[in-house]
C-alpha cells in the first residue's frame, strides 16, 4: 500500500465504525527524543487513527505559542529533520502501523533536498505531507516527488478560503484535506467559531476527500462536536502542552479526546 | 571575437504574474492569507492606474513629506577621500526621517481608499518603519499595532517613543532573536488572526507577492527624483552618476534608488549588506557574501538567499545597525544579481562607524546607522574611482534614533 493509500484507508475504517478519525499532533523532540516515541505509541495504542509528526522549525509562523516553545525546545536540543525521520522509523519497528503525516515548513525541506526529503520519509514510514507555508502554487517540486513515493499531499483550506481557491486546493490535494477552524494560528480555544459547519459543508460539496478539522480543539467536548461534522479531528497544542508536564498527561488527554470523538459516533 | 549580444532586459515586466523573479519570490504563506494577498494584488493595480489616487498621493508626498528630497553634493568628503565626487541622496530629510514614509504612506493610502479594512499591523526593526507607519496610521486615521523585538526595542528607543506618541500600541516581540525577524513572524501571525480587518503594511521590499513588487513601486520615487535631480537640475553635476551605492537590509531603499536606473546600463549598483563583526565568524547579516550560510531558502514568503544552518534552520544575525539585521534579502535583488545587473558586498560594523564619523565630521550630518553602511563602502570605492567619475549615496535614514548605540560605542571608534 502506498502513503495515500493507508490514509484513505484509515479515514475508511473510521467511516464503517460511524465515527471521525483522530488525529493527535506531536512535536518531534519536545519534551525529549524518549518522551516523543513513548507519547506517540502510547497514543496509537489507545487508538489514535492517524499522526502528524511536527519537524520542528525556527520559525513557524501559523504556530502559536505552545507549539512555537515545544518546537524551540526540540530545536535547542539538536533534533534535526533527519532525527525526525529516524524517530519514524523506530516508532514503525517498533509496531506502530497507523498512517504518519509529516507536518513541517518548506524551508527545512527544501534545505534536505525536496526529491530526497520525500524519498527519505516514504522509506521512513511517512505517509503524508502537510507543509503550512506551501500553496499547491509553489509545490511544483514537491507534488511530483511525492506522487513517485506514494505520498500524499495534503493541503490546507481556511475559513477565509473562496470558492474559487478551494476548487483549486482540492485539485491538488491526496489523502485529506485539512481544514482550519479559525483564522489564527495554532493553539487552544474556548469556543470554536459558529459557522464551522458551514466551511466544512462548503468545501465538501467540491471534494468526495476525507476532510479534517484542526487548530483550536483541546477538549472533549470540543472534540466532540467537530467529530460530529467532519472526518477527521486533529488535536495539537493541546496535547503538546499536557506532553510538556508529563507522558501521562498526555496520554491521559488523548484518552478523553479519543472519547469525545467516539461520542459523535453518528 | 565578437562580443556576446543579449537581448536587452525588459526590468518592468517582473515579477512574473506568480509573483517570481526567476526562480526568487513568489508567495509561501498559510493558506489563510492567499485570498488576502489576491485582494492586495488587485486593489494595489487598480490604485496604480488610478489617476486620483495617483495625485493624491503625490500630492501627499509634496505637502506632507516633503519631496522631493534633495540631492547633496558632499564637497568635504569628496576632497578628503580623494576620488570620484560625491552625491548624497537625502532620503533623511522625508517627514519621519528616512524613506520609509514612502511606501507606508503608500500602503496606509492604498488601505483607506481601496480596501475595506481598518486596521493595519506592521513590523519594525530600527523603528523607522514603525515610526513612518505609525505617522501614516494618524495622518489617515487608523487603528495600528506595530510589532518590535524586544533587542531592537531597547536599541532604538526613542523611536519606540515616537510610536507611541503618534497613537501607535508597540508591542514587545520575545521570541527567537528578539529581533526583526520575529516581529515579522508575529506581525504575520496577529495579520492571520484579524486578516478580515486588517492589512500588514510590510515594511521593505520582502514578503509574499505582491510585497516585493510593491514595495519597490512606492520607493521607486527615489530613483525618479535622482535620474532628474543629476541628469537634469542645474544643482546637479548635469549627467547620471557612474555608480550607486545602498545599503541593503531587505533592501527596500536601494531597489527604491536602483529600479528607475536599471535601464542606464553604464550605472553600476551597488548594495552594501551588514558584515557585523566579519563574515567568518558568521555574526553577520551578509546573505550574499557567506556562501556557507547565506542559501537559497524560504522564509517568511518569500524565496531568496537566506542565512540558514545546514537543517534549514535560520540563523541568528548581527548587525550594529537593527535595519539591516535580517536573515534574507529582497527577491529582486538576488534576481537582478543574477543577471549581472547589480554587485553587492559589505561593510563591517567597524567600517559602518567609520562611515558614520566621516559624514559627521565632513559634511554635518548625522546619518542612520543603516545608512551608513553605504557611506562606510565610499571609504574603499570613492578613491579607486577617477576625480571625473560620479558616486550617487542612497542616505536612507538619519540617524538621531541611534545616538545610544553611537554613543555605546564612542570608546571603541
């Protein structure tokens, strides 16, 4: 199976179990190299559906505060893309079979080589790519790569997203497409904004692709009630910031979050 | 042998419609702000081929700017370098006291009469842009937030006050290096946030498209005053001078000068990036002089050289000058670069206050610590030049806000 294909299939197992995937976001190297590989088997154990693994960066601009300090921490502490890429690889040895999708900005990519970042990650164990500051526009070196690999690309929609400019994201995009929940950077909210359903409503009438919601959601509640509108629910700072006080923390989170999403189980 | 013929270059024709030039620029930002930068791209054409917009404008930049800005003719500073005479281009006596006004007036106009948004979140390193920024925002009657590295805000504090003063919030930015660079990113990230309400009035000739292109649009008033005021004022020396010398940050006041002179072949461009303290121990902000650190990259939306470890990560510069510390370069520049139409080197911080003294001490004036990384540069080219030949200095900022810094470092000139 290819990289698209095991995240289409993730997505579908979740679909026959009438409930949206979870998708927990972790920042490659935060708190530590141990502590990373423990919080995402742990989570994959408990039934996390997909991951984003987050390749640090030094400026990560749709970032906000707690993803921005843990991806510092990571960075201050040596973890380089390849390190990420060999944490993958252990976490594949060591039995973690649910799809991996790279979350990481162009730069630390282009700067591995984009031909050989992609090819590096597919024998990893990566099965997707999410890069924030790349549009389809200026993908025209990646794209090719990761179709040769299997490889999804998974774009970012936004509220702000025209009709227009979704018709020509959803084009571009394998595997998923993500969905921002809010204009904003990354972090937790109180309240995610009313017309949530509505976005999602709007970019599925121009796409038959498993659409995830992300940025925002940090409890269980709120995992909940975007599980009851979309495929798939990504949970980031939230769990990065209980990972910072401890793995079970962590763990402890994703079991609640993991709930919230099987509450919605339509 | 017959000497190689190339089609002459159409300069106006870039950026390409993606917003490249050549493999440089284009746009690398979360796709929360595509939409925003199409809005951008088309209000900024219609304003362009907008008569009324157009003469309101100029008619700012007049009355209220002041321009045009003079050209000086640097006697003294001339004699004692003993080579090719020296022009100065007065960009520190525009309202606010360097060139930044014009494309902050530019964008703040731009913003108020052909989008709808009412608040305008922008970047500063020395401050000036923050300070020209912050004076468009009350002249216009804007809401205006300007982001500042924590460093930067203790080394230009007078401007901060400034900010202040014209109604402006400052806010502190902590993150990274504390520095310029951060306060884009935060600029960016409050600019994500509010995008339906706000417009980031980037502050050089950086960024996504449609900023580089832009930016160089508004500041290119400074080239068109210099072609008339040496080629054609009786106050001039009556031809184009044979070089133009700027200093380069992200590169908004040399492309500003450079781009109405890029057709006048025989002009050669100069740009003069921040050595710091030497390029070898790589405590600098010279992207094209370190050919270890400085790499094509991506940061903050744009493709460009950019210092950068070997994992892609980007460097922590230096520069005494804050304008200038920065880890990448306006996309036109390395473009044009590339095309062997402009040179770059570098002026150490040393070098910079030796400039800094010179134009003191020669001609009163008391130039922008950016700026007189350009002067520094006159010390090593001004003599290799013969006494007929012309050198045209972009002096892009004065340079009261860096009294502190100066005044720090008096023991050590």
């Amino acid at each position: 199976m290819t990289g698209v294909e095991r995240i289409r299939a993730a997505f579908a197992q979740a679909g026959q179990e009438r409930r949206a995937a979870f998708m927990p976001y972790h920042a490659m190297g935060y708190p530590t190299r141990a502590e990373t590989l423990e919080i995402i088997a742990g989570l994959a154990a408990d039934g996390a559906d997909l991951f984003e693994i987050g390749i640090p960066h030094s400026d990560p601009l749709a970032d906000g505060p707690t993803v921005q300090g843990a991806t510092y921490t990571a960075i201050t502490q040596g973890t380089t893309v390849a390190d990420c890429l060999t944490m993958v690889r252990e976490l594949r040895d060591a039995g973690v079979t649910a799809p991996f999708c790279a979350m990481g900005y162009y730069n630390p990519i282009f700067r591995y080589g984009v031909e050989r970042f992609v090819a590096d990650a597919a024998a990893a164990g990566i099965d997707g790519l999410i890069v924030p500051d790349l549009p389809p526009e200026e993908a025209g070196e990646l794209e090719p790569a990761c179709r040769q690999a299997g490889l999804a690309t998974i774009y970012l929609l936004a509220p702000t997203s025209t009709e227009a400019r979704i018709r020509q994201v959803v084009q571009h995009a394998t595997g998923f497409i993500y969905l921002v929940s809010i204009t904003g950077t990354t972090g937790v909210r109180t309240e995610l904004p009313p017309d949530l359903a509505d976005f999602v409503q709007r970019v599925r009438r121009h796409t038959d692709l498993p659409l995830a919601v992300g940025f925002g959601i940090g409890a269980r509640a709120q995992a909940a009630a975007v599980a009851g509108i979309a495929d798939g629910v990504v949970v980031g700072s939230a769990l990065v910031k209980a990972g910072g006080e401890s793995v079970d923390a962590a763990l402890l989170l994703g079991r609640e979050l993991i709930k919230g999403v099987q509450e919605a189980r339509g | 042998m017959a000497a190689v013929q190339r089609e002459p270059i159409n300069y106006n024709a870039w950026p390409d419609e993606d917003g490249h030039f050549g493999p440089y620029g284009g746009k690398f930002v979360p796709e929360t702000l595509m939409p925003a930068l199409d809005e951008l791209e088309e209000a900024y054409l219609a304003a362009r081929n907008d008569r009324e917009f157009m003469a309101e404008l100029a008619y700012l930049q007049r009355t209220y700017v002041g321009r045009p800005t003079p050209v000086t003719y640097a006697a003294r500073l001339t004699e004692y370098l003993g080579g090719a005479q020296i022009y100065l281009k007065r960009e520190d006596l525009a309202h606010t006291g360097a060139h930044k006004i014009n494309n902050a007036l530019g964008q703040a106009l731009l913003m108020k009469r052909k989008m709808g948004k009412t608040r305008i979140v922008a970047e500063t390193g020395a401050g000036q842009h923050g300070v020209a920024t912050a004076t468009s925002a009350a002249l216009l009657g804007i809401e205006c937030v300007v982001y500042m590295g924590t460093v930067d805000m203790a080394r230009q504090e007078p401007n901060v006050f400034r900010m202040r003063l014209l109604g402006t919030e400052v806010r502190g930015v902590e993150s990274g290096s504390k520095t310029l660079k951060d306060a884009i990113n935060e600029a960016i990230r409050d600019w994500v946030t509010n995008v339906n309400t706000t417009h980031y009035l980037l502050g050089s000739a950086l960024g996504p498209h449609p900023y580089p292109a832009m930016v160089r649009d508004f500041q290119s008033i400074i080239g068109q005053e210099a072609l008339v005021q040496m080629g054609e004022s009786d106050d001039g020396p009556g031809r184009l001078p044979d070089a133009i010398v700027a200093c380069v940050g992200g590169g908004s006041n040399a492309i500003g000068i450079f781009h109405p002179f890029l057709a006048y072949e025989d002009v050669r461009l100069i740009g003069v990036e921040a050595g710091g303290r030497g390029i070898e121990g790589g405590e600098h902000a010279a992207r094209f002089a370190d050919p270890e650190m400085g790499r094509l990259g991506v940061l903050q939306g744009t493709k460009s050289f950019v210092l950068q470890d070997s994992d892609g990560q980007i460097a922590l510069t230096h520069s005494i000058s804050a304008g200038l510390d920065y880890a990448s370069v306006g996309p036109e520049h390395a473009w044009l670069r590339d095309q062997g139409r402009t040179e770059y080197t570098y002026c150490t911080d040393e070098q910079a206050m030796a400039g800094f003294r010179l134009l003191c001490d020669l001609e009163g004036i008391i130039p922008a610590l950016e700026s007189a990384h350009a002067v520094g540069h006159l010390i090593d080219l001004a003599p290799q030049m013969a006494k007929d030949q012309i050198i045209l200095v972009n002096l892009s900022g004065r340079g009261d806000k860096d009294l502190g810094t100066v005044m720090g470092d008096w023991g050590a000139v």
